[in-house]
C-alpha cells in the first residue's frame, strides 16, 4: 500500500502556525485588557474610598482638598475608562482575527481529511481487486 500524500501540507503547516500567532496575539490582548479593567478597578476603588472619608470629615479645608483631589481623579478614571475601551477594542480584532486564521486552517484540514478518506476508500478497492483476482485464478 503507497503511503498517502497531501499536496497542501506545507499550506496547512503555514496556516496553522498563522492560527497559533492570531491566538497568541489575542491572548497577549486580552491580558492587557484584563490588566487595564483591573486599573480602573483600582481607581473606582480609591474613589469610593476617599469619598468615604470626604464625607467623614468635618475640618473644611481637609474636605476642600479631597474634593479637589476627587476631581483630578474623576479625570484618571476617565481616561482610563477609554484606555479600556480602546484596549477591549483591539482584544476583539486580536479574536476576529484569529477565527479567521482558525476558520482558514480548518478549511484545508477538511480538505485533507476529505482527500485521506478518498485514498483509503482507493487502496480499499484495489487490495479487493487482487483478492478477487487471486480468488479467480484459485478457481480456475
């Protein structure tokens, strides 16, 4: 029996190392996203925190500066909030991209396991055929 040849190897072998630089890629992306929510997290937190003691204090020049504080960090936790936005953005092209690459590998895999089948179902018909040629000349 001939061994089985598929003539796309090398394009399967290029997909598939295009699949796994998307994947690594989107995991890099969604690392950086969840590393950006956990900062917002962070800021959220220190917001609610010196709110607290904003509103436990009583000496007025030290509510003044929280205050004054509050509003510089409203303003980080703006830019933050789009930093996350911009972050969680490209974490989904990172995705997009890697179905993609996925969807392509897959497509000359079937291909492969399409054209596999197809050579065992040949082989399968030939070894019958020299059975049935053997089992003729014993007959005769």
């Amino acid at each position: 029996m001939s061994a089985f040849k598929f003539r796309l190897e090398r394009v399967l072998n290029v997909r598939g190392i295009f699949e796994e630089r998307a994947k690594h890629e989107w995991a890099l992306q969604e690392r950086a996203a969840r590393e950006e929510r956990d900062k917002l997290a962070r800021l959220q937190k220190q917001e609610q925190e010196i709110k607290d003691f904003g509103h436990a204090d009583f000496d007025v020049e030290r509510r003044q500066a929280t205050y004054s504080f509050l509003t510089i960090l409203k303003g980080r936790i703006e830019k933050q909030t789009q930093r996350v936005r911009e972050q969680e953005e490209m974490a989904q092209k990172a995705k997009e991209a890697w179905l993609v690459a996925r969807q392509e590998t897959k497509k000359v895999s079937t291909l492969k396991e399409k054209q596999y089948a197809s050579f065992v179902k040949e082989q399968e018909r030939k070894e019958q055929k020299v059975l049935d040629d053997m089992r003729s000349h014993l007959n005769t």
